[in-house]
C-alpha cells in the first residue's frame, strides 16, 4: 500500500498517511483534488467498488472529515480517501456520476449532518427524519437531551411503582 501512496503523491497532494494492515490504508486529500483522485483511482487503478462513505464530525477544530472507502477486487485491497471541510461551510462535491450508490450515503449525509453535495439527485430529500424541521441531529453540538425535553417535557405521565401499582389494582383488599 506504501508504493500506491508513493506513486499517488506524484499527482495529487496526499497527507496523513496511515496503514491500518497490510491491504488498508488512508491518506488525506485535499478538497479540490477529491474527484480527481477518485476517479484515476477507479479507473486506473481498479478500486471499483465504493465500499462507504461516512463523516466525522471534529468540533473541536470545526470540521467534517468525509472518508471514501474503496476497495480494488483484484489486489484485495482497500483504500480510504480522508478529505476535511470546514463545519461552518460543509460542501462537497457529488460522486454519484462515478458511483450510483453515492446517493444514498450523501443524501444521508446531508440529513444527518448537514452536509451539502451540490448536484447529487435527491440529496435534499427526507431519508429517515421526514418531517424533521431542527438542526442535523449527528452533529456533535445538537443537544438531544435538551431538545427532547423543550418539545416532549409537555407530555409528562405519572410514575407508578410497579409493585404499588400491581396492589392497588390487581389485590385492592389486601
């Protein structure tokens, strides 16, 4: 995996090289060079199948990082292309004209969290949360318990103690 990192730096500008196994390894791209990379990587170098496409969310230092996992079915390899976008402007460009399947994993990137790939069929429409009107609930400042409470608190019940309960209603005499 080392040589693909060494002979893929000569044409794009590749960062933080890590080789999980022997037939794993991640590198960072920049954003610009993201498509370019995948592409001659598809089409160069046999990786033609996208396995994934998952976020992280870094609120520490505001950004999102995407990662592309592809795996090339001759060398029995996998590859995971790292790229970061800034939290507060997440816009990726769309890959489903190299893969059919991206539009799945943007579209639930961008509900999830609000990550935008500009072109991507469907990208805007509900997946899971239809009719979801808040913020992106897998970033890391959505405050779940908080908004559990401002929109459920109203729908309070009363606690009953089981064994309590079971006595009163099941064996009133005793």
């Amino acid at each position: 995996m080392k040589q693909l990192d060494t002979e893929l730096s000569k044409q794009f500008t590749l960062s933080d090289y890590v080789e999980q196994r022997p037939e794993l390894a991640f590198v960072t791209v920049e954003k610009q060079q993201l498509v370019p990379l995948l592409t001659y990587l598809r089409d160069t170098k046999k990786y033609t199948h996208l396995v994934t496409l998952t976020a992280v969310d870094w609120l520490e230092v505001n950004q999102f990082q995407l990662t592309y996992l592809l795996h090339n079915y001759e060398t029995h390899t996998d590859i995971g292309i790292r790229v970061k976008l800034d939290r507060d402007n997440p816009v990726m460009e769309t890959i489903h004209h190299l893969w059919e399947q991206a539009r799945v994993y943007q579209r639930e990137l961008h509900e999830m969290f609000g990550i935008d790939f500009p072109g991507s069929p469907g990208v805007e429409e509900p997946m899971i949360l239809e009719g979801w009107q808040g913020p992106p609930v897998m970033r890391r400042d959505f405050d779940t318990a908080k908004y559990s409470l401002e929109t459920y608190d109203h729908r309070k019940r009363d606690t009953r103690e089981p064994e309590i309960y079971m006595k009163e209603k099941l064996y009133p005499e005793d």
